[in-house]
C-alpha cells in the first residue's frame, strides 16, 4: 500500500492535507489522532468508500475492513455470515468454517447473530475478513465496544491472526496502549497531517508495565497532547 500526497477536503477544512505512508506485506501500522484529525476518513479511503481530493492512493485489491460494529446480517446463520458474497460451493463452506475455527468459533457455525456476545460476534466479522484472504486488512477500532478482558483477549488474537496471516495492517484506535501493544509502527495524525510514524522495536509479548513500554507510550500521548502529571500512572 502506498499513498503519496494525499489531501482530503471538507468545505474549506483540509482533514487530510499531503499525507505520504507505505505499508507492506505483514506491516502492522496503527494509526493515532484525536477525534476528528482525519483518521477515519484516511481508512474510508484506503477501503474505497471515500475518494480523496488529491494525491495519490495505491492498495490492493484484495482489501478487507473490520469495523467497530460487527455489521452482520440478523437473518444469516454465523457462516453464512462469514461467507456472505462469495461463490457457494463446497470449497466456500470449508473456507468458512477454517476461518470460523481460527477465531476460535468453530462450534458457532450454526448459530444466529443474535445469540452472540460482543466478542463473538466481532471474532465472527474478523473470520469474515481473513477468509477473503486480504493483502489489505483495515480495522476500524474494532475493539472499542468491548468490554477490557474482551478486548485484551481480541487484542491477542488478532495479533496472532496477523502475524500467520501477514496482510498488512492498519488499525486506527484512540487507545495508545493498544497502539503499542500490537503494532510494529506507530503514525500520529495531528491537524491533516502525520507527525509521526515510528517504528515500535520492543519484542513481543508486549509489558506495558515495562519502562521502554512506558517511555514510547509517554511521548505519544504528548504527540497528542495529553500531559501526564507527575505522580500519574504511565
């Protein structure tokens, strides 16, 4: 994925104003910046639901989105759910129903969305994009609506996921801890424009109790404009 000078305009408000980012093949780049600095739009167009006004914007085809909602379909059955749009055929459901066990969900093949729990029904729309097979994979703080063992537990797997998968990544999160503790690299959207986009060189498992966890979460908080007081957990 390669984007080069991307500009991006509301009225007379420049959301997204020259942009340049590249992510490879088994990059995970998360994606910070306060609500409303054009994170979300940046991954609207990354998937093709939004255009931009300017610049240049090269990704795969085979691209996949995972939003904050699981977006199922209620009259579906969960593989169905997992296979909606593709051909049906025997190849299909057994596609389907891999994906359904990787997330863990292999006995739910059956069931309706409906009887899911939040962290079900998120790992089913996870299935949902990897059976596809994605270069692209984009995630839309997917784990915003979960509860915090939920989504520590998400966090996990969709780090495990990735890493036997290797499309590249670009999760957009308000959560730094998240950030840091998932993603290879970290881009700071700040007023249209990125301020930082550093690579994360801390081995995995990731202890954000550990002092170089710490140090990198410190600074992108101030990238963001947070100013932790002294005395103040870290």
């Amino acid at each position: 994925m390669i984007v080069r000078g991307l500009r991006r305009t509301f009225g007379e408000r420049h959301v997204l104003d020259g942009i340049d980012l590249d992510v490879t093949r088994g990059d995970f780049v998360a994606l910070l910046g306060a609500s409303g600095t054009g994170k979300t739009t940046l991954l609207r167009i990354l998937a093709g639901l939004d255009h931009p006004d300017g610049g240049t914007v090269l990704v795969p085809r085979r691209r996949t989105v995972v939003f904050q909602e699981p977006r199922l379909v209620p009259s579906k059955r969960v593989l169905a759910n997992v296979v909606v749009g593709l051909p049906r055929t025997a190849a299909t459901r057994s596609l389907g129903l891999a994906a359904l066990e990787e997330v863990g969900l292999g006995a739910h093949a059956d069931a309706w969305p409906g009887t899911l729990s939040g962290g079900e029904a998120q790992r089913v729309a996870l299935a949902r994009a990897l059976v596809r097979e994605p270069e692209l994979l984009l995630l839309d703080e997917p784990f915003a609506a979960l509860d915090a063992l939920t989504r520590l537990r998400m966090q996990d797997l969709v780090a495990d996921l990735c890493a036997r998968h290797q499309p590249a990544v670009v999760l957009v999160t308000h959560d730094v801890e998240e950030a840091v503790r998932l993603a290879d690299r970290v881009a700071v959207l700040r007023q249209g424009a990125l301020i930082r986009d550093e690579r994360i060189d801390l081995e995995q498992p990731r202890d954000p109790t550990r002092p170089a966890f710490t140090r990198i979460r410190s600074q992108l908080l101030a990238d963001l404009g947070v100013q932790q007081k002294q005395g103040e957990p870290r």
